[in-house]
C-alpha cells in the first residue's frame, strides 16, 4: 500500500507539471500516446494506450460523460482524480488539498457526483494520502468501454482511440480516468487502457510488433491530435508510441519497422516521422508522427538484450511505467507547443 501512494504521488506531481505547462500552450489538441514497457527481468510487457485533453469542456472532443461539471468543483481542493474500473473492482481516489477534517466532504462531493455519470456506485472505502471509494467491478469491461467511449470521445475521434477497445479485450486489462486541475479552475482529463503480457525469453534480438500488442491492423493520429505549428508552418500530431526497455544488462538497438532510426535529431528542423532515440541508449526508442499523419502498417522495433525473469521480481516496473507514460505525455506537448509562445 506505501508502494502504491507513492506510485501514485509521483504520477500526480507528473500530471500537475504537465497542466501547468500546458496553460500556455499555443491551442488545444487532443494528446494520443502508446506506451510499452518492456522488463527483461521478468519478460513482462506493460501495455497501454491514453487520450488526454486539456483543457476540457462539454464540446473538446475528449470529454467527461454528461452529468460532470467541473466548473462546479474547485480546483484549489484536489490535486487529483482517480477512477479505474476491471472486472475485479471499481475504485476512485481523490487526493484532496484540504486539511483531514474537511478531506472527505471534499472526497464525498466527488463521488457523489460521478457516480450517476460513469455508471457507478461509489461507497467509502478509506483515508490516507488520498480519500478512496470502491464500487463492484464490471462484468464487461468491453462493453463499459463501448459506453464510455460513446460519452467521453466525439464520434470521428478515431486515432489512438480505435486500439482502446482490443486492450480491453485482453486478460486482466483495465481502465484509468484521470481528472487533474490546473490553474482558473480548468481541468486535463485522461482515457487510458492497460493490459500486461509476456515475451519470450533468451537473450539475442527480440522484436517487438507494436500494432500486435494494441491489436489494430494500423495506427494513425487523430485529426484532433493536429495543430498548426508556428516555427515549422505545418501541422503537427501529438501523437507517438513510446517505448521504454528496463533492464539489468545492456539493451542496443537492432533494426526497426518502418526502416530508419534517427539518434540524434537536427536542431532547429522538424524531425521526421519516424523511429528516434534522442538518448542513444537504444533502451527508449520513440516512434512519432510528426507531421505525417498517414497510418503506419508496419510497427516493430528489434532490440538485443538478455531476457531472463529474476527472482525475486522487482517492484520498480509499476513505478517506471506510471512516470514513463506522464512523461510520454509530456513529450508531445511541451516541445513543439510551448515553444511557439516565445
């Protein structure tokens, strides 16, 4: 339980950097992100895919279902809201700002308020750092996504959002609703499904098929992920898969899918579409759309490393995997955005 507060503190300073920065940024797109984690010390790959939007209103196309009035909500009480929904449970946390006599008014009102709009009863679990609910699980993860997609996303989203309902459909996935305040009481919002699978082990090359692991047969931007880009006057898609490979030897990049893989990107010029790993390490390839929004029926990417379980298995990976998906994030709005206010 420590372990998971401080998940779950980090995750949120994360989140609360990223609303700030984006207040400034040059206009409003929505942010798609495919994140994979891959452990090597215990052949396990963490798969995720997110919509985020900030701010959010009624008529963004990533919204909170009918019935959510965070205008209604102050924005100085909480630092986050966290909903997540399996077949095993439903839980909401909500990490309130106030002092710990007032904390669970501020906690009830919340789940008062969500429980109607997203389809679930809410009833207190327990305080610490955050006031935490629990509701029954769903019986149909698929079939609650469907619904939620239907009240969260414009109906020609399409994007990163069509490889939401085959994660779902996966053995133990899940479903995360972020709701986080930045300043004028304005608020992000995050749709992100999740699941966990295995990769061979061995050491030699292993390639990862990242269309595979989403289960879609191509990945393309959002036309709502594209803004107009002031520096390079062309649009650009906050729209990427990022990858990070953990690991106790040593990861190097083999080949990729498509062809090409750029180490160290050209200052001052738009980098293509495209593969890169701005490190160089080989262990945090990205693949990113720029401003190439066709889809992409190619996407693997083959690395040489030992994978071997160790025992006992490292707890890090929910901590690595919760930073590295904020972070992804991060990266597609404050590099190309923030910059063009300057």
């Amino acid at each position: 339980m420590k372990f998971k507060l401080c998940l779950d503190a980090l995750l949120i300073v994360f989140l609360l950097v990223l609303a700030v920065g984006h207040v400034n940024a040059q206009s409003s797109a929505a942010v798609e992100s495919a994140d994979i984690a891959i452990d090597c010390k215990k052949g396990t790959v963490d798969v995720s895919c997110s919509e985020y939007f900030y701010p959010v209103n009624g008529t963004s196309p990533v919204h909170t279902p009918s019935g959510v009035d965070l205008t209604d909500m102050n924005s100085s009480n909480v630092k986050d809201v966290l909903l997540t929904f399996s077949t095993a449970d439903s839980t909401l946390a909500v990490w309130t700002l106030v002092n710990a006599t007032t904390s669970k008014s501020v906690g009830d009102a919340w789940a008062t308020m969500l429980s109607t709009p997203f389809q679930t009863s809410y009833s207190y679990d327990y305080a610490s750092a955050r006031v935490h609910y629990k509701a029954p699980g769903k019986n149909s993860l698929s079939q609650y996504m469907q619904w939620l997609m239907s009240q969260c996303f414009v109906s020609d989203l399409n994007g990163f959002s069509l490889a939401l309902m085959p994660i779902v459909g996966r053995p133990g996935s899940s479903i995360t609703v972020d709701i986080f305040p930045s300043s004028n009481n304005e608020w992000g919002y995050i749709v992100k499904c999740s699941y966990q699978t295995s990769i061979p082990i061995g050491s030699g090359d292993h390639t990862i098929d990242f269309l595979n692991l989403l289960g879609v047969s191509s990945l393309a931007p959002s036309p709502y992920s594209g803004y107009y880009d002031t520096t390079y006057l062309t649009e650009v898609y906050l729209a990427a898969v990022d990858v990070g490979i953990s690991s106790s030897q040593t990861v190097t990049y083999t080949s990729c899918q498509p062809p090409g893989f750029e180490t160290i990107p050209a200052s001052g010029v738009l980098p293509l579409r495209g593969w890169s790993d701005p490190e160089g390490s080989g262990a945090f390839p990205v693949f990113d759309f720029e401003n190439d929004s066709s889809p992409v029926s190619q996407l693997t990417y083959t690395f040489n490393a030992v994978v071997i379980p160790e025992l006992p298995s490292n707890p890090i990976l929910p901590l690595f995997m919760a930073i590295f998906t904020v972070a992804a994030i991060m990266k597609r709005v404050f590099p190309k955005k923030t910059k063009n206010q300057n």
